[in-house]
C-alpha cells in the first residue's frame, strides 16, 4: 500500500511537471517571453530531476534573446550548454551563443566562436554554417567586402553575396573624400553629392586665400597672417572635416537602408 501511494504521488508529480512544461512551452509559442521565463524558472525549482535542465535553460535564453537581453541570453545558453544531452544540443547551444554575439555585435567573439566551434566538432557542422554566420558576423559589423566573400564561399549567386556586392559598390571612400578636399576644396562634398556644401566650400576658400595672398603682396603681413591663421585655416580644414562627415553619414544611410531590407524582407534564417 505505501509503494502504491509513493508510486501514485510520483505519477502525479510528472504530470503536474509536464503540464508545467507544457504551459510554459505555450507562453514561448506566443512569444510572451517574459511570462515563459517565469514558468520555466517554475518548472525548476520543482523538478528534482535534470530532465528539463538542457530545454528549460534554452528555452529561458532564447526568451532572452528575443527581449535583446543579449548578456542573460549567453548566460543561459552557457547553463543550458553544460546539460546537454548529445552533441547536436552542444552544436545548437554554441551556434545559438555565435548568433546572439553577433546581434550584440561582440563580433570579434563571435569569428572566434566559429572558428573553435570548427576545429571542435570535425565532420559534425557543415562548412556553410560556418561561412554563413561568418558572413552575418561581418554584415553586423559593417564590413560588406568581407562579408560577400563568405557568402561566395557557399555560392556565387546567394543572395547575401549579391546585397552585400551591392551595398559596398554603394558605398562612399572616406578617404577619397577627404584626400580630394584637400587638393580641390569642396570636391569631397561634390562627390558625396552635397553640392551647396562643395560650392560653399570651394568659395570660401577662394575668397580668403585670395585675401591673404593679397595682403601679403601689398606689404599688409600681420594682416596676411591674422586671415590666414584665422580665417582661411578654418575653413580649409571644414572642408575637409565635412567631406569625411558626409561620406560617413552617406555610407551609414546605406548600410541602413541594407539593415532594414534584411529586417523586415530577408526571409533567410537571421542570427
């Protein structure tokens, strides 16, 4: 009789945990991430057992993720990671670790990760994982030459490597833009397209060159100084300050405008 009333309370007590699993699965499946937190936390404390350990822990940082508490995303991914139950859990758990380092933009943790997670599970991950979040990893951090060589890597004709192909084509030198502005004033704000800025740029510095010059020719050397020192000097290095300014600013628009595309288009799978 007493086996049979522990066995029944034992019975009992799996189903409640696996109502309790199956109640926070529900509030996951919703997307109410922060109420699956706390059923999941729940379903813990009262299980004596590690059999939800490994699926309560990613599921916690997978909620996480998605409310972008990156750092208690890793955390739990990492708890979740020492509980599981084969190799392919492990392989999840750390792919999942490299792709919410690459939505924190910890980038340079992120190459590493993939890089050890390569040489850690030989013949266990395909080579166009790794390329693949390789090249997410360089999108996020702005680097679209690099990211497209990734994606070449998988195929020539992925479409990552055809947006990543078109945005660097887009994209201003900054250093052109700055070089150019210093041999012609204003050509670094032509060639970003801000062409008011250029003629501004350009007449300004005309005007007080000409001035300095001038006062320098007609024996007027304090005079020549004071606009050359003052005047002319200020607005030759604006213009070359702005023409960095804008080609940075042009470039963010179009790195933006990429982001956005991949947010809200992009129907690949995204870290």
């Amino acid at each position: 009789m007493f086996a049979f009333f522990i066995s029944f309370i034992s019975t009992n007590k799996a189903q409640n945990l696996e109502m309790q699993k199956s109640y926070a699965d529900s509030l996951f499946q919703s997307e109410r991430f922060f109420d699956a937190i706390t059923e999941y936390k729940r379903l813990q404390f009262f299980s004596n057992s590690e059999e939800y350990n490994y699926s309560s822990n990613f599921k916690i940082a997978l909620c996480y993720k998605a409310g972008a508490k990156y750092d208690d995303a890793i955390k739990y991914f990492n708890i979740a990671k020492t509980n599981s139950n084969n190799v392919q859990d492990s392989i999840n758990t750390e792919l999942q670790i490299i792709r919410t380092n690459i939505l924190r933009r910890t980038i340079p943790e992120a190459l590493s990760l993939l890089k050890q997670i390569d040489e850690k599970y030989p013949n266990k991950i395909d080579s166009s994982t790794i390329n693949y979040w390789s090249g997410w990893a360089y999108i996020l951090n702005d680097d679209w030459d690099l990211a497209s060589k990734e994606f070449e890597k998988i195929n020539n004709l992925h479409p990552l490597k055809t947006l990543a192909d078109s945005v660097d084509s887009e994209k201003y030198s900054v250093t052109f833009a700055k070089v150019s502005s210093f041999i012609i004033p204003g050509s670094g704000q032509f060639y970003t397209g801000n062409y008011l800025s250029g003629i501004m740029s350009l007449g300004w510095d005309i005007l007080w060159g000409y001035l300095t010059i001038n006062a320098f020719v007609t024996d007027r050397a304090v005079e020549g100084i004071l606009i050359g020192s003052l005047l002319w000097t200020r607005f030759y290095k604006g213009n070359f300050q702005n023409a960095e300014r804008f080609a940075v600013e042009r470039n963010k628009e179009i790195s933006n405008k990429a982001y956005q595309y991949l947010a809200k288009k992009y129907i690949g799978e995204k870290p």
